[in-house]
C-alpha cells in the first residue's frame, strides 16, 4: 500500500477527489453533479484505491476507522459502511463491478485506477515524464545549460581573483547576448537569466536592470526588440550615469 497523492483519482467510471472526498460518475451528462461521501465511506474507499486491486481485510477497516477504546459493533458497522459505498457506486454485492466480498476475509476494488492526465497504470510520480516525453528532455536539457552557465561564472570568478583583477568604480563590463539557434524557443533567455541570476551574486559588480535598460532605450528611441550591441551598452550606461 502506498499513500496516494492529493488531487483526483479516476476508477471504472467514477472519479474521486482526495482533498475533498468528493465523488463524481465520469458518465453522468452534468460535469458539477458530485456526491459527498460520508467520512467512513471515503476513508474505506481510499484504502481500497490504495491497495490497487489487493484485498483490504476488515481487522485493517477496524484500525483505520475506529481508535482502540471505541465500543461499536464493527462487524456491523463495516457492513454498513461497505453497503453505503455500493450504494454510492451504484454496485451490487451479487454482482459486483467494483467492490469484490472475499469471504470474510475483506475486499478488494475491482477496476483498475488512473490519474486524470496521465497514461493509464502510470504511477503518481511518472506521470510529467511518460505523458510529456519532449517536455522532460527539454527540462533536462535547460537544466544542463543553466548548470553550465553556473560553472562557467565559476571559473571566471576563480580566474579574477587568481588574476587579481582590479575593476575601478567605474568600469564597465558588457556582456554579448547569446543567440539562440536551437529554434526551439524553451532556450530562448535561458542562458541570459542564469548568467544575470549568477553575476547579481556577487558584491564586486552593479547590474544595470532591465526595467531601467529599457526606460533608457525609449530614451533613445530604441524599440524594446533592438538587439543590445556594445555600441548601445555604452550608450545606455551614459545616458544612466553608469558609465
């Protein structure tokens, strides 16, 4: 048995919501018609969907719905709970589609369980992957590139101050932009931020902000699209006295 995740969970033709306890028939012609499981009922048909098809014996219904001092007729009691639960399912004991009776040993839920998104039979924590193959590449992809950009203002960190590197108060370091020739538009800026995130981390340099490049720019009647070269750096730390 594994704890299931928050969200939904989708068996045979019935979803149920986790937070809420909500359940709602995916057959039904109104989407917002959904039922209210009482406590009892929603935490017995958590622990069938827990079990994936695996019998849940009355002795583990006892432990997880009444605390030990608790004076009941249990048997009776999930007898009860159970037959409300069919009722809810529209199931029947004779001839069940959901939940099986085996003996008196327990139950066991009958359909097979799915995460709404995701493949079926996909567990909780490979749904992103299996569903979204390219977009996982593109993660590990751009994750990969921005720890290079990282290890890459390391070295350069490393090398200024082995150099010893005296910048003067006003000294101006411009740096180029990176093209992007990938055509893939997930990369587009990602470099750029990494290095801008990697160099505000250090106390030596004082990064002009793109809020205020680009006030600058309209200054300079330059769209906000041009294309920053060295020529426009300068100018734009002249015009705010970065220079």
């Amino acid at each position: 048995m594994y704890t299931l995740p928050s969200g939904r969970v989708q068996f045979g033709a019935f979803e149920l919501d986790l937070t809420t306890g909500e359940l709602r028939s995916t057959e039904t012609p109104d989407p917002n018609h959904k039922v209210l499981l009482r406590e009892q009922v929603f935490q017995v048909l958590r622990m069938l969907l827990e079990r994936e098809g695996k019998i849940v014996t009355r002795e583990e219904i006892k432990s997880r719905l009444w605390a030990n001092d608790t004076v009941v007729d249990f048997d009776q009691s999930i007898n009860a709970t159970i037959k409300a639960l069919r009722r809810a399912l529209g199931d029947s004991a004779d001839n069940p589609r959901y939940v099986e009776t085996l003996g008196r040993r327990g139950y066991r839920l009958m359909p097979g369980i799915e995460y709404p998104g995701s493949a079926p039979g996909t567990a909780p924590g490979e749904v992103a992957a299996e569903a979204h193959p390219t977009r996982g590449w593109r993660r590990r992809v751009l994750t990969a590139v921005t720890l290079l950009a990282v290890g890459t203002l390391s070295v350069w960190r490393y090398e200024v101050y082995r150099h010893r590197i005296t910048l003067a108060p006003t000294d101006t370091i411009v740096l180029a932009d990176v093209d992007n020739r990938t055509n893939d538009p997930v990369f587009d800026d990602a470099l750029n931020t990494a290095l801008r995130y990697e160099m505000a981390q250090t106390p030596y340099l004082n990064l002009l902000g793109l809020d205020k490049t680009y006030a600058t720019m309209g200054q300079m009647k330059l769209p906000p699209t041009t294309r920053i070269t060295a020529e426009i750096a300068r100018q734009t730390c002249n015009k705010t006295a970065r220079w």
